[in-house]
C-alpha cells in the first residue's frame, strides 16, 4: 500500500512539475481515404485535431501531414527532424487517422505511395528521444499495431482491438470531440489526459453502436505499461491507466507554476499538499467508517475550496 | 396381409402404400379418432412392425417417437422418389415438430409430383395460418377446388374464418364439413367455439364431440384459441385446462396454457406447465422462449404504487420510473375519469429492453409485426426505447395507447372487437398530445390511393389476417381515424355509448345503429367523405409531392440552396403529416441554417416536431437552436419530447436540467439531474454538481452537500462545485 502510494504521489509531483518545463511534441498524419468521401472525412478530421492541439499553445509542437504529403518517407523525415529537437524530458504523441489493414502478419497504415507497418513504425518511434510517448492509432486494424509498438513508457492507444477489426473506425470522431467537450475533463483540472480522451472516445464509440443497434466493430484499447495486451477499461485493477492519466493531450497555456510571487506560491503549495491528502483519504476510503470519511473528506474539500479562492483573488 | 401391402407399395407408388396400410393405418385412425387412446397405441405399435418405411413412419408417429417416425419417413422417401403422399405425410410430422419451413419444402415438393395434390395445399394452408398470413385461405379454397370431398378442407376454413371475425362463413364451412363427413370432431369444434364465443357456457356441439370421442380435448383447445385471440385470457385458460383434463398429452395446448397464464401474470403456474412441455420433449419455439424469459425475471425489479406497478429491467429502473411512474399515474388519472371506472386491480406495465424477450410476450397472436406494445387484461407489455433504434418509437405514447386497451378492454368483459379497442387507443394517443397518434405514412397514402380501406363492419380481418404487407398499418390509421371521426361529429359520449354496446355483446353494425343512429354501410360512406376533407389532398398531390421532394434533395446535395427551399416548400403543403425520413421539414431546416437564416430553420423543425417528427438528430439540434435563441420555453418543449422518444441520451437531461433550474422550476431540475447520474455519466463532476444547484434551489441543503461532496470526490478541484460547496457550508 505504502509504495503505491509513493508512486502515486511521484506520478502527482511529476504531473505538475514534469509537464511544466518540457516541451510536447504532436504529429497528427491522416492517410489514404481511398474514396473521395473517406478522403475528406480524413481530411477534416485532421484539420480539427491539428487545430485543437494548437490550443497547447506556444510552448507545443504542432505538426500535420495529409493528403499526398502523408507518404512514408515524408513521415520518417519530419519524425527525424523533430527529433533533432527533442529531449529526453520532452513529450510524444503521435496520432494517426485513416484506414489500417492487417494481413494476418503485419499491421500497415495505408498511405499514399508504400504503406508504413507497424514494425517500422516502432523503429522511427523508439529513435525518438523523448522518454515519454503516447500513440493513437485510430485506424482500422489498428488493435494489431499495439503488440509491435508497445513500450515501456509508451502509451499505446488502438481503436480496434485486433487486426480482425477492419470496418473504418468512428473512434477518431469522438477522440476529437473529447479534447471539445468540457465533459472530458473529468478530474477538472482544466486539462484533458490521454486516460480522459481514451474513456470518453471509449464510452461514445460503444454508445454509438449501442444506439444504433449495431453490432460493435470496433472495441479501443490502452496499453501504457509496456504490455503487448491492451484493456479497455485501464484501472488499478489491471495496473493500466497511470502514465495515460497524467500525459496531457490538451492543456490550456497558463497551467504552470512558474512566474507566480511567493504568497502564492505558497498557496499553491498548500493546494498540492491538500490534492495530495485527498488522494490519500480516497485510497483509504474502504477501511474507514462512512461518516468518518465523509467528515474528513468534508474538511479537506473545504480547506481546498477556501485555498483555491485565495488563490483566485 | 402385411406383406402383400409390403409389395404392393414397391410396385404401385403414390396411392399404393397408404390403400394397403390404409386398411391397418386407417383402423388406428378410427380407434383414436372414437378416443380409444390405448388401443389406437397398440394398432400404432403393429404399425412399426410393417416391412413398409412409410407405414412404419406412421406407425412411430401414431406412439410418439418422432425421432424413429423421422427416420422412417426420410426411408421412405428414399425408396418412393415420386411419392406425392410421402412427402405430404412427413412434412405433416415437421409441422407438428415445429420446422415448418422444411414441411413446406415437403408439401412443395409434393405439388411438383402431383400439381393437383389437395392434401398438399391444406397442409400449406396449415403453415400460412401459423402465422395468420393471408394465404392460408387462398391454399385452403385450392385444396377444396382440387378434393371438393375433403371435409378436413372444409373444417380447416370455417376454422380460418372464425378466425376472421366472420362466423358467418365459419358455420357455413363448418356444415359443409360435416354434411362430408358427420363425425368431423375439428368441424364441431369450430360450432363449438362459436358458442362459447357468444358467452354460452354449455355447446350441445362439445357434447356431440364428446359422444364420439369422450377424450377429444382438442375441442377445448380450440376454443381456448378463439378465446385467446379475442383477449379472452382467462376464460382461455380455463379451456386449455378442459383440454389437457382430457388428455393430458395435448402438450401443445398445456404449452399455450403456460403462455396463457404468463399473460395473465401466473408466473410460477406459468414455468410448471411450461417445464412439463420440456420434459416432455415439448420444445417448440414458444415453449423455449417463454422458459428463457422466465429465467431472466431476476433482471427486473417492480416499482410499485397504489393502482399500478412497473416491472423495470434493474439496469434502466433508476432512470425509467422518473419518468414512466408519472406518465402511469397520469394515464391512469385520465382515463379513470373519461372512462368513468375504475380498474379492478392495479395495473402491471412491464417494460423489456431486450426485443426479443418483448416479442416471447406475443408470440402466437396475431398482428405481429412491428409491435411495441401488447396489452392482456391488466397487464401491459412494452419495448424499453433501450429495446428500439432511438426515434423508433415514443414510449409515452405507446403506454398512453396500450393503456387505453386496459380499460376498454376490461369495460367490455374483453368483448370488444379488435378495430374498435385498437382504434381508440390511436385516439387516445392524439388526444394526450397532438405530436403523437398514428401518422399518414406514404404505405397508407397509398392504400388510400387505391382504395383500400375496409368496411368497418369487416375491419377486424385488416388486423389478423392481412391481404398486403402495410394492411394492418393502414388498419391502425383507418380505425384511428374511425375514432377521431366518431368524437369529432357525435363527441365522447357516443365512444361511451358504443363501448357499452360491445359490453351487452352487441356486434359493431349494432353498435354503430344504437349509438349513431345509421347502418354501416351509411356510416362508411359518411366516414369515408370526412376522410377524404382532411387526406384528398394529399393523396391527388402524392406523386408530384414525392417528385418534388426530390427534387428538393437533389438541389441541397448539389448546394443550391434556394432551388431546395423554393422546391420544398411548393410540394410540402401537399403532404404537410409527413415527418419521416428526409421530410421537408428537415430539408428546408438545413437549407435555411446554412443560409443563415436561424429562425427559419428554427420554425421549420418546430414543425417537425409538432407534427410528430421522432428524428433524434434533427430535435437535438432544434433544441440547441432554440437555446442558443434564446426561446426556451420551446426549448424546453423540444427536450420534453426527446425524453417521451429516448430519455436515455446524457445531454437531453443536462440541457432540461438547465433550463428548468434557470426558470425556477428545481422539482424538473432535480428529476433531470438523477436521470443524468442515472446514466452513469463519464462527467461525474459535473453531474453532481448540477444535481446539487438544483437541490441547493429547492432548499434541500444537506442533500446539496451531499451531492456537492461527490462531485468534489470525484473532481476536488472543480471550481464551481467548490464555491457551492462554500456557500453551503457557511
């Protein structure tokens, strides 16, 4: 209990710390439509996420590829230039929007000219120097890319749960709206983590072949431990979710510590210590007696609540 | 004599084997026949001895191995390839071991062997009546057209048309049956249930069944089947029960006593007669089902008040009786009043969010296709909108319909005709909201065109047995409309009146003379030219409203804006009920929103809405144009009836929760708050919090801090819940 705890708290210091002063790196790549109205599905849908993630604001890294630019080749140079930039203590993500197939051996994102597999994919990915990297597959197919880019440190997000999964994917569409819907944010930090992207795009996707009466074609998967076998529903329980929890997708430009006098510093000291206590109270909550819970939790809520007005002022 | 028949079956096909097994088969047919039952076993059993496949087939049947018979049939018709009779008998044993698609390959492929086969086209007629499908009179009149000698034919239609509504027929045919053959026992039980129809407790028809065959429970079961396609569930019962006293191998009608006893909530009753069918080898589709939903019940939770009770899946209860309790009680509170009655029991509304489990609930009545709502007695089976594509149905208007049913229903003494009850709860629906009742879709514009509405004196058969695919859709409308015409010209005492009349057993032509003082046929005529004010129109313009319409859609796709509009709005005063898919409504909406003329489009979809448009997508989107100008008390009219169509969509509760708790309305606002955490939310946070204001605004402080606390726990620093949670703490 103790040492999850401590790893707990790590991951909490590391989230405000971390993320503070190292730059985020996004490249988003929309492949082969195939059809005209694919085409443009892709298109937009890339244009609204390039978009989105410039909300990151001047201290992200914002890259796109579509259309005929998104080859292979034009792929492997900009993950090389960017990574003449980047630092360990910088941040990855890669998304990727289109069709995927998968031949019973490899995994391929179809692009125009040769395709990239998922082999190759992971051997740009593993030259790049930032230490911490999220991947979203959004593609059909895209489950089978999960076992070969998998990766310590690596957070790796499918919209399929296997290769077998091939119809095209309205995963893309909702992790879209997660980083527009104020309802992602469910921790309300102002910041929307992969985690939060993944279960809200999770929870729309089955919603929508639920509503529909459909039999659901695609089931997304996580992975952020290194472990070839993604779930769907990261948790405690199954040691999946940490690392996505805390890498932000979107973060609005002014959630930093930086450059604050030392009253407030102080203040927000005292926020992250109380955040901490909560966090710990939560942890405890089974062992303890429902009203004795609910009085401590109370006081702390409130101890928070009266800091963050101070914090406001 | 055995061996001759043996080889006179190998050299003469198709008649052969039955004239020599006749002789022994046609004596096991008798002593069974007279309800000798262990003597026939034994003529049965000597049967499976023969050197003949076939006869040993019927042999094995007549004891009941059904396995052994199968067997022997599929031998026989090996070793008789050309054997018309062959493959008629054993698809009869498929029929009766319910495949009758395979049976109706057999009786098909009989016809090719021997076009003018009339034991096939009975047998036929057998498979299409199983599902009350037209046809089975068109193969039962070709069966007597090829065999006018055949009783069985005979006795087979009078059956069907008693089925009809038409006793008339039915005991014309039933006669012609048995001036054929004066011991047909199914002919007499045909004149039977006519009595017992009538309400007459004692048939001098069942007692010259009886002296015939002291055992012959079929006869009971076929009343029972009358009775229970009447809504006469309990009476229903009570013949199955004669039935199976009788014989107490009748397992087809000891597995529709279970269905029975399901309908009238005897669950447990239910699952003993059902588990006995089982043991028994009895699996037919209904029998299996029925038991598999049995065995779900544990999924439903009741959710009881004084005059009702709601049977809800546990998985949707939180959020269903916020809803559907209310919708219950006020059904309930009205249709007391306007019927002037009170139930004798409280009513049970089951609500099954699986469709398949909704249509168990049906299974063997007729007018299936397309139910969500089914009502027996005091009982009401209905889909969860969970069951359905959301737009698929309006829950609160299938409640208020199937409602209705329980009162009419119980204040005829389940006498009233199917038209009748069907059409006023269609009524109903349009008097509880102009949005709701049964829409003029294109299928009946089109029945309409051709002329195909009904006598109403005959309008029953629209609904048990149609003659086109949409007849029972355009039943529903016509006796709807029936309805509405009978309120609007002689007000509601005269559905009063007529109620009444059915309740005194009187037909619907003696209805009609007591209560509006006319004939049917003067009544049709009047009916018919009130129709024709409100749809003429629509049904002259049907064509050119179809082409200008897409025309409309074409000139959108191609982004020509005005063309669309101007195309639209020529052809929608045409047909102005329409709201189905890609109606004008929605177009000219679009159109007018990517022209930016908001309020256009808002009027436009409020149209749609009105008239009854169930489209999520475009009501959503009214709803956030109505918000967004500021019309929210149409807003909030708009997000009412999305609820009555889905209530299982977050956003629909978020945004109601809002608009009621801005317009000081915290009750609403607390019931849409828990519907939203109902749907366990992703944004719990916010949920809480939202539900928490609107408790803080009914002055229920500790319950706010409650929520407040949650939505801390779950977000600690979430502003806005904080500030609440400050204030509430000073």
């Amino acid at each position: 209990m103790g040492g999850d705890l401590t790893v707990r708290l790590l991951l909490l210091f590391l989230a405000t710390s971390w993320f503070a002063t190292a730059g985020t790196y996004f490249v988003t790549v929309a492949g082969l439509g195939g059809t005209p109205e694919y085409e443009a599905q892709f298109a937009k849908w890339n244009t609204d996420l390039d978009g989105l993630l410039h909300g990151n604001g001047a201290g992200a890294v914002v890259q796109s590829l579509s259309g005929p630019a998104a080859t292979r080749q034009n792929l492997r140079d900009l993950l090389e230039r960017l990574s003449g930039q980047m630092h360990p203590d910088d941040t990855f993500a890669l998304l990727m929007i289109g069709h995927g197939t998968f031949d019973g051996t490899d995994y391929k994102f179809n692009l125009p000219g040769p395709d990239v597999t998922a082999a190759e994919l992971a051997k740009m990915l593993d030259r790049i120097p930032a230490t911490e990297q999220l991947i979203v597959n959004m593609t059909s197919a895209s489950g089978a890319s999960l076992p070969v880019l998998a990766r310590k440190n690596r957070i790796v997000i499918t919209a399929t749960k296997s290769g077998n999964e091939k119809n095209a994917t309205v995963f893309a569409r909702y992790w879209i709206d997660a980083m527009r819907d104020p309802a992602a944010d469910t921790d309300k930090n102002g910041t929307i983590s992969a985690l939060e992207a993944f279960r809200y795009a999770e929870a729309k996707t089955a919603a929508y072949f639920q509503m529909e009466k459909l039999l659901a074609t695609e089931h997304p998967l996580l992975s952020d431990t290194g472990k070839t076998v993604g779930v769907a529903h990261p948790e405690p329980a199954n040691g999946q979710g940490a690392l996505a929890a805390i890498f932000p997708v979107l973060r609005p430009p002014s959630e930093t510590v930086q450059n604050v006098d030392p009253a407030k510093r102080t203040l927000l000291q005292r926020k992250q210590q109380l955040e901490a206590k909560i966090d710990r109270l939560k942890y405890q909550k089974a062992a303890l007696p429902e009203e004795e819970y609910k009085r401590q939790l109370t006081g702390l809520l409130l101890d928070l609540a009266r800091t963050q007005a101070e914090i406001d002022k | 004599m055995k061996r001759i028949c043996a080889v006179a079956s190998f050299l003469f096909f198709a008649a052969a084997p039955l004239y020599c097994a006749g002789a022994s088969l046609e004596q096991c047919r008798e002593l069974r026949h007279h309800g000798k039952l262990p003597q026939a076993r034994s003529c049965f059993e000597e049967l499976t001895r023969s050197a003949d496949a076939f006869t040993r087939a019927e042999g094995y049947w007549g004891v009941a191995d059904f396995t052994a018979a199968n067997e022997q049939f599929r031998a026989a018709y090996r070793n008789q390839p050309k054997s018309a009779a062959v493959r008629v008998e054993w698809g009869k044993l498929l029929l009766e071991r319910f495949n009758p698609q395979q049976a109706a390959s057999l009786f098909q492929e009989a016809l090719q062997l021997d076009k003018n086969n009339a034991a096939a086209y009975l047998a036929l007629a057998r498979v299409s009546a199983a599902s009350f499908e037209k046809e089975a009179v068109d193969f039962a009149k070709m069966a007597i057209a090829y065999d006018p000698k055949s009783a069985e034919a005979h006795e087979f239609l009078a059956y069907l048309a008693l089925e009809d509504s038409n006793p008339g027929t039915a005991t014309d045919e039933a006669q012609k049956a048995l001036a054929l053959s004066n011991e047909d026992l199914d002919a007499m039980a045909v004149l039977a249930s006519e009595d017992w129809l009538k309400g007459d407790a004692h048939s001098q028809w069942m007692d010259r069944i009886l002296k015939i065959n002291p055992v012959y429970g079929e006869a009971y079961a076929t009343g029972a089947h009358f009775l229970e396609i009447n809504y006469r569930y309990s009476e229903a019962i009570d013949f199955y029960r004669k039935a199976i006293a009788l014989n107490g191998n009748l397992w087809d009608a000891r597995s529709q006593l279970g269905m029975n006893l399901m309908r009238i909530g005897s669950d447990d009753e239910a699952k003993q007669e059902l588990q006995q069918c089982y043991a028994a080898g009895y699996r037919n589709a209904e029998t299996v089902n029925s038991l598999r939903l049995l065995d779900t019940l544990g999924n439903y939770q009741d959710v009881t008040s004084s005059n009702a009770t709601l049977m809800l899946p546990k998985q949707e209860a939180a959020l269903l009786q916020l809803y559907m309790q209310p919708e219950l009680k006020r059904a309930l509170a009205a249709y007391q009043k306007k019927y002037r009655m009170t139930l004798p029991g409280p009513v049970r509304l089951e609500v099954y969010p699986n469709h398949d489990d909704f249509v168990v609930r049906t299974l063997g009545l007729p007018g299936q296709g397309g139910l969500v709502g089914v009502t027996f007695g005091l009982t009401v089976a209905m889909d969860s909108p969970t069951a359905r594509p959301p737009g698929d149905m309006n829950w609160a208007s299938t409640a208020w319909h199937e409602l209705s049913h329980v009162y009419v229903i119980t204040a005829t003494h389940s006498l009233v005709p199917r038209w009748f009850t069907e059409g006023l709860a269609v009524h109903e629906e349009g008097a509880a909201s102009p949005r709701w009742g049964e829409r003029m879709t294109p299928s009946i514009v089109t029945a309409l065109k051709e002329k195909k509405l009904l006598p109403v004196a005959s309008l029953d058969r629209g609904f048990v047995r149609p003659e086109y695919p949409d007849q029972v859709l355009v039943s529903y409308f016509e006796a709807g409309k029936i309805c509405d015409f009978i309120v609007q010209k002689y007000g509601d005492n005269a559905i009063l009146g007529i109620i009444q009349s059915y309740a005194d057993r009187k037909n619907t032509a003696e209805a009609i003379q007591e209560n509006l003082h006319e004939t049917t046929g003067a009544f049709d005529k009047e009916f018919l030219a009130w129709l024709d004010a409100s749809t003429g129109n629509t049904v002259r313009n049907f064509d050119a409203w179809r082409h200008g319409l897409a025309t409309a859609h074409a000139a959108l796709d191609n982004g020509k804006l005005d063309a669309a509009i101007l195309a639209a709005k020529q052809v929608n005063g045409f047909y102005p009920e329409y709201t189905g898919k890609g109606s004008a409504y929605e177009l000219l909406a679009q159109a007018y929103e990517k022209k930016g003329d908001k309020r256009a489009a808002i009027s436009e979809l409020e149209k749609y809405r009105d008239g009854g448009g169930t489209g999520l997508d475009s009501l959503k989107h009214l709803a956030v144009l109505e918000q967004g100008a500021a019309q929210n008390a149409q807003a909030e009219t708009t997000l009412r009836a999305l609820n009555d169509i889905y209530p299982e969509d977050q956003e629909i509760h978020q945004q109601l929760g809002k608009l009621l708790l801005a317009q000081g309305d915290a009750t609403g606002a607390i019931r849409e708050g828990e519907a939203v955490l109902a749907l366990h939310p992703a944004d719990v946070a916010a949920s809480h919090y939202q539900l928490a204001k609107a408790l803080n605004a009914a002055h229920r402080a500790s319950e706010a801090k409650d929520q407040i606390l949650l939505s801390l726990e779950a977000a600690p620093d979430y502003k806005p819940a904080q500030q609440l949670l400050l204030q509430l703490s000073q």
